[in-house]
C-alpha cells in the first residue's frame, strides 16, 4: 500500500454500512472495525441506501459464503453507479485470500484487506476516500500484529465475545483458516481480562472466548499462562456470571481443562466441540490427529466432571474417499456421543487445501443424500432431548424478545438451550427459574416459576 495522505477531507456526519458473512470470529472482527472507525467519527446505519461507506466482512470456509458476498457486491455497486457516493470495501477472510483477484475484477472497489489490518482500519479508509485504491493483504510478522482492544459502541445486550489468538497451526486438509488468518499468535492474558473488566461494566454477564484452537492458547509464548489458567482468571472478573468458548480442537482437551469444569461453576456444562467424522480413516485423511476412541474418552471425562454436560459438534458429510461404511460410522457416532446438536455440511472443495488433491471424491449426490440422513436423525435426537426437559426447573440468562412472539422473552440455560417464556423487556439480563411447558427441535417453550 502506497503512503497515506496526512489527512482527507469529509463529512462531517459519516455512515458505515457493514455486511458480515461467517462465523463468530468475523462478527467480533467487526464489532473491531465498528469500535475504530465510531472513534474517527463514524456512526453505523443499518441501511446501506444512507451509507457513506460499506464494509463487506467476509467468509471463505465454504463456496457458498463466497457467492453470498459476490452477491452483496452487485448489490452495493449499483447503489454507486446509481450515482451514490460510496466508497466500498472488502475485508475478512475471502480479500485476504484473493485481494489480487477481487481488485482486478472489480474496478469500482476502492478497498480490500485481511483481517491482520484492522487495526488501521481509519487510515486505509481515509486513504480509500482520498481517491487511491487500497490493498492490505499481506499477512503481518507475529511481532508486530496488534490486538484490537476497543469495545464495539453498539453491544450492549448480555453477552459478548472476546478474542484469545488469531490464525491456526493446524493443517488439517479441507481447512483454508491457515491461509486466511495466518499463524497462530495468542493475545496477552492481561490485555483479555481487561476487555472482559470493560464488557463487565457495560452490563455484560456471559463471556465467550474466541478463537480458531482455544486449548492452544498461550503455547507458543514463552511465559504465557495456559488456556485453563485463562479461565481462571476470566471466572474472577467480579460480575461474571457465565464464561463459553469456542472453537476446541479434541486433540487439545487436557486433564487441567476438564478440571476447570469441576472448579469453576461459572464454565457452563455446554461445549461445541468440532468432531468432523465418526470414521478413524477419515479422520486420518482429515489431518485431525485423534481417534474417535480419543474424542469419547474426552467427553465421557468431561461428563463425570460435570454429570449435566451437552455437546455440540461439527460434521463434514461427503469427505473425499468416504465410503458408506465411514459414513456409517459417523451415524453411530453421533448415537454414542449423544450430540445435543450439529452444524453438519457437505464437504466444500476449497482451492489450495491438500484434500483437493485425495483421490475418490465422493459424487454430489451422494454427499447431499448422505447428509440429509444425518440432518433428519440429528433433528430426532434434539427434539427428544428437549421433549425430555417437559416439567424440568431450568436457570435461564434472560437474552432479549422472541423473534417470533410479541410479550414473549427469551434466553439460555447453562447447557445452551433456548427457551421462550412470557416477560417483560426489562427483566433482559436477570436470571430466572423457569418450568418447561413444551420441547421443540430447536428450542423449548416454558413458563416462569414464582
């Protein structure tokens, strides 16, 4: 990127518009962008008709987050040559893969830059609106990456994220992270308790710690504290009522991890924990260095740690050289495991990533009949867990209104369940008992105990 100019003339009221694709990772990068840019003077609208500038945060783990922002992209770009004066920019995980290519196709972007370059995320923009086009792909060395610190100016409900470490050493072969986020680095300790002290204040009472290996972190720096002793720290946050994270690796789950779950009464009895497949050769082929016998003593540890424990997985249907008997596998996995729920898709084809180059890819069709079974079976699974709550008392951490239902609030139990019950607005934040009327596949419907 060529220098910046000193400084650029404009508006005195600036809009940003941002359009996030992905996962949590990319919504707190965000939230980042959000926090910096609210300090230059930018305030965000929620419509892209007002914006002066439009930010498309992007996705590139499957093909069809890609298309979702090429079809964001025709959306905003006729807005500009309809003649409104926007300057649009490109960031997350997709520019950071194909900045080269993003820029020669589309002329009319004036900005494109990974997630290693938020940080200046007002300059590049100062530099977009100046007139000169705008390209930050390049992946920082690990001793000069900076941590974005600033609270996001619009969380405010009762949860929030907060990252640990950036990028993955993992190479597991159907995975682009590492080329997209780049080598691992974990934030300091000091720097993660401070952000959860501020998000404290702000009337936050769920934290959930983010990043690509969360049992990883602090490994690689000398003189870090562990993942585990992490959590400790985040539990003694005066006002910390409830502490998640995501995502763990099975390969990385210690004995002082299942520990913290009989410690720590804050650590709440749910884990998603990514699996992938029920069949060893698969796994192999996979680069996840675990077994599936591995991955069932970690959790029937964590159950004896915690005798209300409910997992939650990721599945990947369809993974080249699958055979119906692998497949097979990963059905009964999901019977021994008892997954409350899982993020299940079909395998995506990722340009670079080894498993392009596995022999036997499996048909389409096959893959797509394959994971409608799983889906449907998964479905069976989490209506009966929840249909097995009816008449239970449950602790809810009151989130906000139903989606669906007018005086109807909602919230989340210590296992991660979703239950809709009367209330009001202004009990958002509380925790109450409440008695499940009704089990549903996705969530429960209950009424408050007095």
């Amino acid at each position: 990127m060529s220098s910046l100019p000193e400084s650029a003339a404009t508006p005195a009221d600036r809009r940003v518009f941002f359009r996030t694709f992905g996962c949590q990772m990319n919504d707190y990068d965000t939230g980042k962008m959000r926090a910096l840019l609210a300090k230059d003077g930018w305030t965000t609208t929620d419509d892209a008709s007002e914006a002066d500038l439009v930010l498309v945060n992007t996705c590139s783990i499957r093909e069809k987050a890609v298309d979702k922002m090429h079809s964001a992209l025709g959306e905003f770009r006729r807005m500009k040559k309809q003649g409104q004066p926007l300057t649009i920019g490109i960031a997350g995980c997709v520019a950071q893969e194909r900045g080269d290519e993003l820029m020669a196709k589309y002329k009319d972007i004036d900005l494109v830059f990974g997630p290693d370059h938020i940080s200046k995320i007002s300059s590049m923009v100062d530099a977009a609106r100046s007139g000169e086009r705008v390209q930050d792909t390049e992946f920082l060395d690990l001793a000069n990456y900076a941590f974005v610190a600033d609270v996001d100016p619009t969380a405010h409900g009762v949860s929030a994220f907060v990252t640990i470490q950036k990028g993955c050493d993992n190479k597991c072969t159907f995975c682009i992270v590492p080329q997209t986020r780049g080598d691992e680095l974990s934030r300091l300790h000091g720097d993660i308790v401070a952000e959860t002290r501020a998000l404290v204040g702000r009337g936050v009472k769920e934290i959930t710690l983010i990043g690509q290996n969360v049992n990883s972190y602090g490994l690689k720096q000398a003189g870090e504290i562990t993942f585990a002793q992490l959590l400790y720290k985040v539990a003694d946050v005066p006002g910390v009522e409830r502490i998640r994270y995501t995502t763990s690796h099975p390969r990385d789950m210690g004995d002082d991890l299942i520990q913290a779950y009989r410690d720590l009464p804050q650590l709440t009895s749910h884990l998603h924990l990514p699996v992938q497949s029920g069949s060893n050769k698969i796994l192999r082929r996979m680069k996840r260095y675990y077994t599936r016998e591995h991955f069932m003593r970690v959790i029937n540890a964590l159950r004896d740690a915690r005798p209300d424990f409910v997992l939650s997985t990721d599945i990947i249907v369809g993974f080249p050289d699958e055979t119906e008997e692998d497949f097979e596998e990963t059905m009964t996995l999901m019977e021994e495991a008892q997954f409350m729920a899982s993020f299940s898709f079909k395998y995506s084809q990722r340009p670079g990533t080894p498993a392009l180059r596995i022999k036997n890819q499996v048909p389409n069709s096959v893959a797509g009949a394959r994971l409608t079974r799983f889906q449907n079976r998964q479905r069976e699974r989490s209506q009966i867990y929840h249909s097995n709550l009816v008449g239970d008392v449950v602790n809810v951490m009151i989130e906000g209104p139903s989606r669906h239902d007018e005086g109807v609030i909602c919230g989340r139990t210590g296992t991660h369940v979703m239950v809709n019950f009367p209330g009001r607005l202004a009990e958002i934040g509380k925790f109450m008992d409440v008695r499940i009327t009704r089990g549903f596949t996705h969530s429960c419907r209950g009424e408050r105990v007095e």
